[in-house]
C-alpha cells in the first residue's frame, strides 16, 4: 500500500497470498485491483522443477501466460528451459565449476521471428563467498 501524505490518500495497493507445501507453491497476487496473477510450481521429483505463471489485466484481453522446467542433470548441472504467449523462448544451463563457482549459459530466441535475428544470449559467472 502506498500513501500519499500531501493528498491525503491511497496511490496504490497491492494484495498477494501464497501456499507452500514440500511438493508445491500457490501464489496470487492483485495489484491496484486491475492486474492479476497466479502461479503454480511443483517439484516433480528430485530432478525435476515445472511453474506455470498467468497474468492479465482489467480491461485489457492481452493474457500472460508462461510455462517452465528446470531439470537437475546431475548434482553439479542444471537446465532450464520457459516459452511464453509472446513465443520467446529461454533456454538456460548451469553448470558449478567449483564450490561458490557458477558458470550459466543462456539463451533468449524470438520465436514469432526465428530468421529476423534479435535473439540474446547470454553468459554469467557466480561467485559466492
């Protein structure tokens, strides 16, 4: 919530309640009571992650709408993957070099417009102390 101290009122509200179990998480959110969200996430098992993420907004039919994975390869590697309603597709792989050392892979392809070029990518390098 957001108040404006010089007019004397309300500018913006925010509303958001989640649920967690071991196995998944519930959340939604309402934000100045026009734009809405959800989304789901499940651990599938020990190497398998999937969410699913839908927004919209009042007065507006343009839907959000997202879906992802993240699969475990081995203790050490991780790949990820999203697609959206826009078609843009994320691709991702993490590997740890050493303990507190990550080196992540990424990828983002238009895929409305796979020969237009545009796509990202992209390389990150952790280090944790």
């Amino acid at each position: 919530m957001n108040f404006e101290t010089a007019k004397s009122r309300v500018t913006q509200s925010n509303f958001a309640v989640g649920y967690k179990t071991d196995e998944f998480q519930l959340h939604t959110n309402v934000n100045d009571g026009t734009e809405f969200g959800g989304s789901i996430y499940q651990k599938v098992n020990k190497k398998l992650e999937t969410a699913v993420n839908l927004a919209w907004t009042a007065g507006n039919s343009n839907t959000r709408f997202g879906i992802a994975a993240k699969y475990q390869i081995d203790p050490d590697a991780c790949f990820s993957a999203k697609v959206n309603n826009s078609s843009l597709i994320g691709l991702g792989y993490t590997q740890t070099l050493k303990p507190g050392i990550k080196l992540t892979l990424s990828a983002l392809l238009d895929g409305k417009n796979v020969n237009a070029g545009g796509h990202k990518l992209g390389l990150g390098l952790e280090f944790q102390a």
